[in-house]
C-alpha cells in the first residue's frame, strides 16, 4: 500500500504544480497596494505625525490625559455595573508582530491567485491527497498488524509513520479552516523523498525487538516523538516561507522591485505576520510534548537499561532540540529578537532534530541507533 500511496502522492504533486501555474496567470499586488496605500495614509496624518491606531480621533485615558507618543497600549478593561457590584470583563490579548506597520497587510488568494481553473486543480490535489493519505494510513496498520507492535521500531517504519502524520496535520488544519494549501506542494515533495529513501534504503523486514524493549513506552516515546517531529516540520516549513516572504515585503516597503518570479509566487502567499504567528503556534504547541517525550524515553530507559539518563548521542540530541526550540519561544517573545532572528532559531532546531534521527541513527555509536538499514 505504500508504493501505491507514493502513486497517488505523484498525482498530487502534478496537480499543485499545475495550480501554482495557472494562479501564476492572474495579476495580484495586494502588498504593493496596501503599502502605498499605508506610506500615504502616514504622509497624511497631523502635524505631530502620529497616526491614530484604531482609526478613531485621539483616544483619551480614562482620566482624560492623551496617550504619550507612539508607545502601544495595553488591552482595554471594560467595567459593567450590575446592581452594586462592578464587573471587570476580562481583556483581550492581542499577539504583536515583530513588524507593526505591516499588521495591515492582506494575505495573498492562495496558490491559484483567484484563476478559476488553478483553483479546480488545487481541489483536486487535496483530494488526491487525502486519498494518498488513507492509503498510506493503511500502509502503517498493515505494518504494525504484521509485527504485532507499534509501527515505528527502526527507522523504516519511523518515517513512513512520521509522513503520514505531517500529512495528517495538514489535512487538520485544513478541514479547520486555516488557508494552508500553499503548504501542499512542499509537503507532498517531502513526503515523496522520505517515503523514497524509506523504501529504498532504510527497508527492513518485519522483526521483534529486544524483550528489554518491549514495553508500552515504546508506543508513547516514540509515538510521541514522531508527533512532534511531523509537526515541528509544518512549522519549519511555514518560518521558511515567512523569511522568504519578509524580504519580499521589505524590499516593497524600501521602493525595491523584486523580480517577477518572486512577485508571482510571493504575492499569492500569507504576509509574514501570519506566517510568523502560524509558526509559532505549531512551536508553542508541540513544545510541551517534546519536554514530555524526553521525560518518557528517561522513563523507558530506567526501565530497559537500568538508568534515566546516560549522555546516549540520542538522549544528548534530543536535549539539544529542546533547547534549540526553547531558545526560539524565548527569542519569540523578547524585543529585538522577534522576526528574522527568532526564525534563524526554529529553523536550526529543525536541523537539530534532522541530525538526531538521521545522523545518530546512521553515523553514531549508539544505544538508540538501529541495525539492518
């Protein structure tokens, strides 16, 4: 099932090429227009060039001062009075770009840029992909029916079970109505080279392991591993189009004319903001679980060998991950380090986890590492 999956996958990949073409037929420069649009609403505002923020006339504090300068204001309390009491709604909180004077920005139509017949194509492509899916889903059940244990004991099994789950976060976020279908196109290509290499050169038969690790910790580490590894790379790949898309928009703002492949491709993808805060949300999300998934591979090690810790290569990797990613949410949240900066973080934490699997397994004297690939 997993050949025929990678057919299926094939299709795809043709029908978002072919979407990303014919959008490449329309004319789109929201990001050009808008900020034009914002540079002049700027050159128009008073004498004392500031520029109200909510489009309202000078807001007042509540005990009549004028807010001072440009500094951003914190969320607003609203008091209801219900009979003697008072009641302080809670306020809202509002997550600040690392770029303000961009938050204004329309995102772009999507891969088909609006063209009728490129959005045909992109329908077309995420059924083929949901289709792929559940054939390559079956794949994993056949296997792990086939050795009676969890599918994911070396690393075969590990990757074709991590493409089906990234494969699965997508199809997620799309049935939750995010507007991620520009992710198709690099996520099917990464899930046919992995799928590839899987077949190719990391193909073993079935097997038993070790009765030291035959345990259910096998199901939650490395289970949880192979979530959080799927999802670490959807937003690895949205934090390299939002660097792309940030030097696009930059170079807009600073009067530049980029070229015309990067305006077609560019133009029809989310601004940087949402890019920015997409990432971040799949990172602060999934964080929690990989601090969990080293906490239970100590479990399972205490278990199997006796001790929680033993500086492995994996166990010294793994903790490397950790900190490359709790580096990124710190940088994230830390003035000056916003955008570019902390989008240099998340993406080498991503390497981090690469040479962990890969290079561990292949390259290091290890007790994580597997035979007979």
């Amino acid at each position: 099932m997993i050949y025929t999956a990678m057919v299926v996958y094939a299709l795809a990949f043709i029908a978002y090429i072919t979407e990303w073409i014919f959008g490449s037929r329309s004319r789109v420069s929201r990001t050009a227009t808008a900020l034009t649009a914002g540079r002049a609403g700027r050159a128009g505002t008073g004498a004392d060039g500031r520029e109200a923020t909510d489009g309202t006339d000078a807001d007042l504090e509540s005990d009549g001062t004028e807010d001072a300068g440009d500094a951003p204001r914190g969320p607003a309390v609203t008091v209801r009075k219900g009979g003697s009491a008072k009641v302080l709604d809670r306020p809202k909180v509002v997550t600040r770009s690392s770029t303000p004077s961009r938050d204004h920005l329309p995102d772009g139509p999507g891969a088909s840029g609006g063209d009728g017949q490129g959005d045909l194509y992109g329908r077309v492509a995420i059924s083929l992909t949901t289709l792929a899916f559940l054939l390559h889903f079956g794949g994993v059940i056949t296997r792990a029916v086939a050795v009676g244990r969890a599918p994911w004991a070396n690393m075969f099994e590990f990757s074709t079970a991590f493409s089906a789950v990234a494969v699965l976060g997508f199809l997620g976020f799309l049935a939750a109505g995010r507007k991620v279908r520009w992710i198709g196109l690099p996520l099917v290509t990464t899930v046919l080279l992995d799928l590839g290499l899987a077949v190719t050169v990391l193909h073993t038969e079935t097997d038993q392991l070790p009765p030291a690790l035959q345990s259910v910790w096998l199901w939650i580490h490395v289970g949880l591993a192979i979530v959080c590894g799927a999802m670490f790379y959807l937003g690895m790949v949205a934090t390299v189009a939002f660097l792309f898309r940030d030097r696009y928009e930059s170079k807009l703002a600073s009067g530049g004319t980029p070229g015309r492949f990067a305006s077609s491709v560019l133009e029809r993808m989310p601004t940087s903001v949402s890019l920015d805060k997409f990432a971040y949300r799949i990172n602060a999300a999934i964080f929690p679980l990989w601090t969990f998934t080293i906490i239970a591979g100590a479990i399972w090690a205490e278990n199997a060998w006796g001790r929680y810790w033993g500086w492995d290569p994996k166990e010294v990797w793994s903790l490397i991950t950790w900190l490359g990613y709790a580096a990124y949410l710190h940088a994230r949240a830390t003035a000056g380090w916003r955008g570019r900066k902390a989008a240099y973080l998340a993406i080498a934490a991503f390497v981090c986890f690469l040479i962990n699997y890969y290079g561990v397994n292949l390259f290091a004297n290890s007790l994580h590492s597997y035979s007979g690939v």
